[in-house]
C-alpha cells in the first residue's frame, strides 16, 4: 500500500518492540492475575486493532503515522498471549512429557506458518489487504472465544504483593539466571536475521523476481512443511544433557543456509532463483525444530517454578528483541541493497547467535536458581 520497504520494517517493528519493553510487568501481571484472562486480553485487542486497520483502510484514511500508532497500541498486549500459554506447560504438564509438549507447542506455530502465509497472501490478491487483516482479526477473535471457560492451573508464586517490585525482581532473577542469560544473547543475535527475512524476502520474490503474493506465502510455507516433521521427530527425544548440542550446531548450520539467498539472487533465471529460496526455507524449517524443542526446554528445566511467568516473559521478550531490529534495519538497507541487509544481519546475525549460544549458555544441566536468591 505505502510502496516503501523501509516503512514496512517500522511497521513491523512497532507492532513487537513496544510490548518488548513492558515485558516485565507483563510477567508479574501473569504470575499474579491468571494467565488465560490476560491471553484472552491480548487476543481481543488484535482483533480490535485488525478490525481497526481494515475499515480504515477500506475508507481509505490510514495515513503512516496512524498505522504506526494502532501497531504501537496493540503491540503492549502481544507479550501477555506469547507467554501466557508457554508458560503454562511446565505448571500442567509433567517434566517427562516437557518434550513432547514443546513439540506440540512448536508445532502450533509451525502448522499457523504453513496455512497462514498461503491463506493471507491468497485473500491480499484477491480481495485485497484490509480483508486480509479482517480475516486475521476474525481468527484472533475465535482463538478468545476458545479460552472461555478453560480453568487456569494453580502454581506455586513467588511474590512480594507489588507488580512494579515484581516486575524489577523477575529482571534481575532473568539476568543472574546464567541460561536464561545466554539464550538472550544468543536468540536474539538469530532473531535479527528472522525479522530481516520477513522484510527482505518478500521484496525479494515481488521486486527482484516479478511475481505475486501467493508465491510469497508458498515460499515461507515452506519452512512449516519441514518443521512439523522435524519438531515431532526431536520432541521424541530426551533431551537431558543435549540441549547444548541440539540448540548451537543447528544455529551454525543456519549462517551457510541463509547465504543460500545470495545465491538465489545472483541466477540469471527467476525460476531457478525461486527454487533456491525454498529449497533455503525447506533446510531452515529443519533446522528449527531440534532449536525450539531444545530452547523451550532447557528455560523450563532451568526456572525456579514460581518465577516461570516473569522470567519467561523477560528472556522470551530478550529473545525477540532482534526481531524488530532486524525488520527496521532489514528494511532500510533492503531500499539500497538487498545483498548488504542479507550479508549484515542474515549472516552476520546467525554467526553471532551461533557464538553468543556455544560460549554463553551453560552445558551442563543445572537446577533452577532459587527463588531466594533473587529477592
């Protein structure tokens, strides 16, 4: 609509950076107040915000900055939903199962990212973007609708009765968490390639290539086709004493499997280019599967259970603090070279996340850090 990629990167990065921020309280909230009323918060208000943008847009008076700001507003609920659920499943589930389960949680995704892109970009081409967003906002709606009713699990709390207390502890019981540290660093550094993909790729397949939106979604499609099969396949697997292994050589195995887009732009032909981004995308969703099961795992094993609603939502927020950057700054260099954006934050972003994971998050399966201690 804007024709401009470095605004589609502010407009990512407005609809994730702002909830980053206020993720700490976000945490004390889902400890003290119930987790599924505040996803079910969180769900509404998307609705609201996508509803919002579509009707606009149909009247046709949606300027920038009123686009920015609708993302920025709904971007403060974001943390609540993301890390209500996920922290739920060490409360629920026993630690045997915790595999299967981020398997099955990692899969949630991984099943959205091969129905959704197609669906989307089929409705943007054919009845445009505001119903696209409609038809999000319509899905945001269903998902609150399916959480009324569901009772929420007691769990065991570690609190001092003030949320802006709580808050400040749950940051300095995620700091001092010496795991929970280095995955920050570490997700964070890989987030800045994934939230440059999102940008890039797309100007990519549209720009570079000359084809529609539908191939868009085909192609990050792609990565959900391998990923659901690699995350049932390693959320078989205990993963005691492996997470180390299953979280870094997957990582480094991403730095040459982005370059692939360098060499997808270079071919004289778009078809055989296009084949080159799925085939990258394909080897991508492989490689996630044995990362998530191994990330969420290992944060559950190593948080102290009365902490998991704060310390989850700061390292989760740590963790995505790349993706936002890498969209802003994707998009920006993307406008003068697409082959500089991929380089600096694709490659460059999967070697430091490689490294920040291999030297900064501990091998050895610890217990969690006490909730004393933190306090």
């Amino acid at each position: 609509r804007y024709g401009s990629a470095p605004f589609a990167g502010l407009v990512t990065a407005a609809s994730v950076f702002p909830g980053l921020l206020i993720s700490p309280i976000a945490g004390a909230l889902l400890d003290r107040h119930g987790r599924l009323r505040l996803v079910m918060l969180d769900y509404f208000v998307a609705m609201a915000a996508m509803a919002l943008i579509a009707f606009l847009a149909v009247i046709d008076v949606l300027p920038g900055p009123l686009l920015v700001l609708i993302a920025v507003v709904s971007s403060l609920t974001s943390i609540l939903s993301h890390v209500g659920l996920r922290s739920l499943f060490p409360i629920m589930v026993p630690e045997t199962l915790w595999e299967r389960v981020n398997a099955v949680d990692s899969n949630g995704y991984v099943l959205a990212s091969i129905v959704g892109p197609p669906i989307a970009a089929a409705l943007v081409g054919l009845f445009g973007g505001p119903i696209a967003l409609l038809a999000i906002g319509v899905a945001f709606g269903i998902a609150a609708a399916a959480l009324i009713g569901v009772p929420d699990p007691a769990g065991r709390i570690a609190t001092t009765g003030r949320v802006l207390a709580d808050a400040w502890a749950g940051m300095r019981y995620t700091w001092r968490n010496p795991t929970l540290r280095g995955l920050g660093f570490s997700i964070t550094f890989g987030n800045l390639a994934h939230g440059m993909v999102t940008i890039v790729l797309p100007v990519i397949i549209l720009e570079r290539f000359g084809l529609g939106p539908a191939v868009v979604g085909l192609v990050f499609a792609a990565s959900g086709i391998t990923g659901v099969i690699s995350s049932f396949a390693f959320g078989r697997m205990d993963t005691r004493g492996r997470e180390w292994a299953l979280l870094v050589w997957p990582m480094v195995a991403l730095v040459p499997t982005i370059a692939i887009l360098l060499v997808a732009l270079a071919q004289a032909s778009v078809w055989v280019g296009l084949g080159l981004l799925v085939v990258e995308m394909l080897i991508v969703g492989l490689l996630i599967g044995p990362m998530d099961i191994a990330l969420f795992t290992v944060r559950q094993r190593r948080t102290d259970p009365a902490w998991t609603g704060r310390a989850f939502s700061v390292s989760m927020a740590f963790n995505y603090l790349g993706v936002p950057f890498g969209a802003a700054l994707g998009g920006l260099l993307a406008d003068g070279s697409i082959e500089l954006a991929i380089v600096i934050l694709g490659i460059g972003g999967a070697t430091a996340s490689a490294l920040a994971a291999a030297f900064l998050v501990p091998r050895e399966h610890t217990a969690a850090v006490p909730a004393t201690a933190r306090n």
